[in-house]
C-alpha cells in the first residue's frame, strides 16, 4: 500500500497490518533459513572429519584442520600450507571457505582478514610482497635459534644440524 496524503486511520491501521503479517512471514523464513544453514555446516563439518580420515587411505594428503580455531590460527595454517605461494586477502578468504572455516560470525570477514596478515607481517611471521598494485603474503620460515629448548641432548645435535637446513615442520614446533 502507498501513502498518501488522503489516507485515513482506517486506511493506516490496515497498512499497519498488512506490514505487520509481511515480518512476520520473513521473519519465520529467516528462522527456517538459519536453522537449515545450522543443518548444512553440521554436515559440512563431519564430512570434513570423514575427508581428514579417509585421505592417509586414498594416498591423499590431508588438508589441515582450520575448524574450531580462532581467525589468526586459520590464517597461520592456510599460509604455511604453501610457504612458496602469494595469497592475497581474497586468496585467504577463498582457502578458508574452502577448508569449511565459519566466517559468519565475523561482522566484516574481510578487514579481520586484512588485520590478521598485517599482525603477522609485522609479528614477523610473514613476508609481505607488493605486485602490480596487489599485496600478497606468504610464510616466512625461520630456523629454530640456538637456545631453542631440545628435550634431549641428541634431540639437540639432530636440531643444531638441521637447524638452517630446510623450512620448520609442523613436528619441528614443541607445541
């Protein structure tokens, strides 16, 4: 119904309802939507535990694990999923989805993202490139330091001569 100067209460009191039925309506498909979309990343969820499982048995390598963690954690692993490859903000964002990360509960995905990767530029965790106009990061690997904390004292001979030789693995970090 369109408002005119001519309405009267009548005419007000049956506009008011007809918007009133037409909330109501969206906010019952709202309601059906999000539990439906609840029901989605659930599934979504176990088929990427069932994938985790199955992938050592297909000669496949699996894909880490990104659910569950905070948004930093996330990035930290779609970056050191590639050390050799630039990922750009969207690159990011497109790996996160793809390996099942929430984005949803964030209000503005993008600028967590863009703050996540300057975090770690600048926690010297990763390199910044810039390339016609684009910023890209990759992973910066690092040797483990002197005083790195060895368990044994053959864990510290096998650490001291592999120490400057190759990128750090996940079974390099103690934690």
């Amino acid at each position: 119904m369109v408002y005119t100067p001519c309405m009267e209460a009548f005419d007000f009191g049956k506009t008011w309802t007809e918007l009133s039925v037409e909330r109501d309506q969206l906010t019952a498909r709202r309601d059906e939507l999000e539990a439906e979309l609840s029901d989605v990343r659930a599934k979504i969820l176990h088929l990427n535990e069932i994938l985790q499982h199955l992938a050592p048995l297909a000669d496949i390598e699996p894909i880490e694990n990104i659910q569950g963690r905070g948004i930093t954690d996330a990035i930290r692993i779609v970056l050191r999923s590639a050390p050799d490859k630039k990922f750009g903000p969207p690159e990011v964002r497109q790996q996160l989805m793809e390996r099942g990360y929430d984005l949803s509960d964030l209000t503005a995905p993008m600028a967590s993202i863009y703050k996540v990767l300057t975090r770690l530029h600048d926690n010297d965790e990763a390199e910044r490139v810039k390339e016609n106009g684009r910023v890209y990061y990759t992973w910066k690997t690092q040797p483990l330091p002197d005083d790195f904390p060895f368990d044994s004292e053959e864990e510290q001979e096998e650490g001291h001569q592999s120490a400057g030789s190759g990128p750090i693995t996940d079974e390099d970090i103690p934690f």
